[in-house]
C-alpha cells in the first residue's frame, strides 16, 4: 500500500502537474487546485455568505504568512499544511454522511477506500460521494473537466491515508 505522502504527490500531480503556482479557470489554485471553500475549511480565508465562486474576494487570515492568493501560490509549505488540515475536515464531511460505512464494499468492480473517499471528496465533495455510494455507482458525477468521482475514487484507492482518518 501506498503512504499519505504518495496519495499527496499523486493527487497534486494529478490535480495541476504538482505545480504550486497553477491557476485554471475556474478559479482554483496551487498543486492541489484547491477553491474558495477547501481554504476557509483549512483555516485561510473567510469570506462573508455563502457564494463561493472562486474570485477571492474574500479575506486571507494571514495563516502561514498567507494575506493573499498570491501569497498562497508562492508558499508550498502552506499549500501542503493546508492540504492536510482540509483532508482531515474532508474526513469529517464524509463520516458525518456515512460515506465511511462503505468501506471495503465494491461498487462497479472496486473496492471502497478510505484513500478513495478522500480523493472523490477531494474532486466533488463529500455530498457527491455520498449520491454515488447510495446509488450504487449508478449517480456520477462530474467536475468542470468531466473527471468523474468514480475516476478519483479508483485511481486514488490504494493508499494509506490512516493519518488522516484516525
């Protein structure tokens, strides 16, 4: 089985090549294209409401010397922090849907993971895992770039990632 630090290389070279300065689109940012809502769950930003559109408007909290998006892209240190604080929030999401109760079932030929859980939480949420393992693999969604949950769920499943689960 592969270690936390693979799952995160792996999921950063997926996500943005493992770039630190990435930038696409939609908005999201750094190695692991992480959006409005990934950096105020890790502690980063605030922004008033709910609407989060990824055009950092919002308020960077100075966390690891973090004041500004670019900030943020310019300190891989603090995208890594970030990362594991926000994988361990992930974490939560899922076991409060029960995402968790899934584990070692197979849907669609593979085995359910915690490592899996977490990257197709990483690319959807947590709430689009959970439609999937309720449904049974039938509901599947998709991001922007029509990379599917399922997709992330397979490729990401073989990883110990008990740091952030316990």
């Amino acid at each position: 089985m592969k270690t936390l630090e693979q799952f995160l290389a792996d999921l950063g070279a997926r996500e943005s090549g493992g770039n630190y300065k990435a930038f696409n689109k939609f908005g999201y940012a750094g190695k692991y294209q992480m959006g409005e809502m990934a950096l105020v769950d890790a502690g980063y930003y605030t922004k008033p409401g709910k609407k989060y559109n990824n055009d950092w408007s919002g308020k960077f909290l100075g966390k690891d010397g973090v004041r500004s998006i670019q900030d943020f892209l310019n300190n891989p240190a603090a995208q890594e922090n970030a990362q594991i604080v926000y994988k361990k929030k992930q974490w939560g999401y899922l076991k409060a849907t029960g995402a968790h109760s899934y584990i070692g079932k197979t849907i669609n030929g593979y085995k359910i993971t915690p490592s899996g859980l977490l990257a197709g939480a990483h690319l959807k949420g947590a709430g689009s895992v959970i439609k999937y393992l309720k449904s049974n693999g039938q509901i599947i969604e998709k991001d922007g770039f029509g990379t599917s949950v399922e997709n992330y769920m397979k490729k990401f499943a073989d990883y110990d990632v008990t740091h952030i689960t316990v």
